[in-house]
C-alpha cells in the first residue's frame, strides 16, 4: 500500500474516528498531511492516489501519554540513561527534549505499533524533574518532531525521591520532606514572578533571569499541568492538597491506588494517566497494583489515558495494556479513547491528534483487525499523511 503524493484517499476501510460511530466501509481524504474528508461516501479529486484498504481498519494514531522513550534508550545502559538528573531533588528547568535521542530502537518500536505520538517525561527520582514534551515518534530533528513543549511540570511523590536522597544524607528523606520542598518552591517561583510583573510595570529592572523559577511559573500560570507521579492514595491526596493551594491543573501519573478514592477524583476534575498495569509488583507502592483501576476510574468520571511507561513495558504493548484494561470492565470503546482522544485531551494536544476529524494531523493506523484482538497486526502507519511504518511479511 504505498502512498508517494500528498494527496490520497483511503477507501474501503472499516473506519473507527473515535468521535462518532464506526464507519462500516469509508473514505478518509488526506490533503498535504491533514485530514481533509472523511465518511462512507467522498468525492476524490482529480489526481487522487487511492489505497483500497480491502476492509481492513482504520484508527487514528495511538498516543502513549506517558512515556521515556529515548531518554532511557535500549541496551546502552549509563551512556543512554538521561532521565534523571539525580543531583538535586529540584530541577524544573531540566528539559525532557534535550536528552532524547531520536534515533532510540524505541521509535521505531512504537511506529511499527501505531504509536504515533508520545508524551516523554523526565523520571521521578526528584520532588521536581523538569519539563516533558509531546512528539511524534517519526524524525531525526526532535524540534521537527515536537507538538507541545513546554507540555508540563514533572513532580514526584512517594518512594523514589524518598530512596535517592536518603541515600545521599540529604533531604528529602520523609513524605514530608517532599511535600516541604514542594511547596516552598512554589512559594519562590510566585515571589519570582510577582518581581518580573513590578518590573514590567514600573519599567525598572527586574530580578536576574532564573529558568528554575521560570519553569515552575508555567504552571502556576496554568499554562502547563503538574504531572505528579503519585501511586499511594496518601500521595494522590497530597498531590491534589498542593495542587489546589497554589491553584495548579493537575494530572496524576500512574495513580495504582486511585481506584480506592475514585469519586473524590471525579469530583476534583483530576485527570489520570494508568498503568504500567502489565509490570511486576517490583516495590511497595506496586501491592495494589491491578487491571481494573483504569476502569474504576473511567466510570466514576475521571478522564483515563493508559500509559506503558516506556522502557518499563515496552512502548509496543500499548494497545495490549488497553486491552488488558478493557477485559477488566473498561470495555473497548472507553480503553481506545485512553490511548486516543482522551489521551490527546490529557497531553493538550487533541486539536491535532487523538480522532480521525477533517483539520486534524492525519495520524493513521490501518490494522488487519480490531486493535485489542491479540492477532491483529499493523499493516500501515501514518504520520502527517506520511508512511513511516509498513508490513512487509
């Protein structure tokens, strides 16, 4: 199915667009990398290529919403690890995309998937790890490749801040500790950008350009999220007591034990990203670990993404933790949306990707069947309209 202008068609394709009901046999018209039309019946243009897809299925792109590919590339082990800046447990201005590699056995990983965008975050061995950024996973130029950075504020609570700096006779070294560290660096950052506004207003100079404080004023100003790693109910409920004293828009990132206090999330409007589900129960925080907390949340009216957390499952399993996820009473419409629209909401960038909509990036997937059926396989991957994955066997 090759595809070599900038104007094709997709025809005969069983079609799922996430944003409205399966399209039995459809057309998708793509036109200079966007979607331009899509439904059972499109006019082609003069000079159209068209693929028959020969009933085979469409979907958009998946996204993993939180992920490390690149920065912990492979087989390379220290010469490859850049996710943690293990120094200090307060590094906003760390930037998750000046430590990817693009050319990580991993992107071509999650090409051959369907994984077309990812959300790459710093890890969480410090109380504040940096800034992640949203990318597609096709490219050698990681600014190329880049949707939205800065695209948050990675914080962290619970056992890995705990273990690195106690084994460095430094704080923090208790729960409390984190929380302390936390919020006294929220307080510097709104001092430091109370003195830049003076400054812009009085016209006199301002204080010396601080890219830590500058970082963390992004999300004071709400113009990025607080991603919190967060596994145990207590750190969830600390992160959301933080999250609302300095009025910040919060994601929990892999939030095992939420299914515990799942309406109270809904409640908050807390978006969750889930899993890894598929790993071992390597650490304490892992004990409540299970299938069905993407699930429990999804119906109690929490927004759901479901991650691999890339090197930890491989970012190839995506669509087989969303599966898992469903089998466990997500169902599969609600598990798709986790590694589709709803994980395009939860990344800011769902006014590119995440659904098959005319205007849209054409983020493309077409699958020899259902993506949740163990034996489907990946036949073509599209991104902005561009093959970058086809099987061959």
């Amino acid at each position: 199915m090759d595809q070599e202008n900038d104007l094709f068609a997709i025809t005969r394709a069983r079609i799922h667009p996430i944003v409205g009901p399966v399209i039995a046999s459809g057309t998708v018209l793509v036109s200079e990398g966007k979607i331009r039309e899509i439904g059972p019946e499109v006019v082609l243009p003069e000079g159209c290529q068209v693929i028959d897809a020969q009933g085979a299925t469409l979907v958009p792109g998946f996204i993993d919403a939180h992920c490390h590919v690149g920065l912990w590339e492979e087989g390379i082990k220290f010469e490859g690890d850049d996710g943690n800046e293990m120094t200090d447990p307060i590094t906003p201005h760390m930037r998750a995309l000046d430590g990817i590699n693009p050319l990580d056995m991993g992107f071509e990983d999650a090409r051959s998937a369907g994984v077309t965008t990812i959300f790459v975050l710093p890890g969480s061995a410090n109380v504040i790890g940096g800034q992640p950024v949203c990318l597609k996973t096709a490219g050698i130029d990681i600014d190329a490749m880049t949707v939205r950075h800065p695209a948050g504020l990675k914080v962290a609570f619970g056992e890995n801040p705990k273990r690195v700096y106690q084994a460095k006779s430094k704080m923090p070294s208790t729960r409390m500790g984190i929380a302390a560290l936390m919020r006294q660096t929220f307080v510097d950052a709104q001092t430091y950008a109370r003195k830049v506004e003076r400054a812009k207003e009085s016209g006199e100079p301002g204080p010396d350009r601080d890219l830590r404080m500058e970082a963390v004023s992004l999300s004071l100003a709400r113009r990025v999220p607080m991603r919190a790693h967060a596994h145990r109910t207590d750190d969830i409920l600390t992160a959301i007591r933080i999250a609302e004293e300095f009025n910040l828009d919060l994601v929990v990132e892999h939030c095992t034990e939420g299914h515990k206090i799942a309406p109270l999330l809904a409640e908050k409007g807390v978006r969750a990203v889930v899993g890894p589900s598929l790993s071992c129960r390597s650490k304490v925080e892992l004990r409540e670990r299970n299938y069905e907390t993407a699930a429990i949340l999804q119906q109690a009216g929490v927004m759901v993404a479901i991650m691999t957390d890339h090197p930890v499952v491989p970012i190839h399993h995506l669509t087989l933790c969303a599966a898992l996820a469903a089998k466990a009473g997500m169902g599969r419409e609600a598990a798709l949306e986790a590694i589709t629209l709803n994980a395009a909401r939860i990344c800011g960038v769902d006014h590119r990707v995440g659904s098959l909509e005319p205007g849209k990036d054409a983020d493309m997937v077409l699958l020899s069947g259902h993506p949740f059926d163990i034996e489907t396989n990946v036949l073509n991957t599209w991104i902005d309209g561009v093959v970058v994955y086809q099987r061959t066997r």
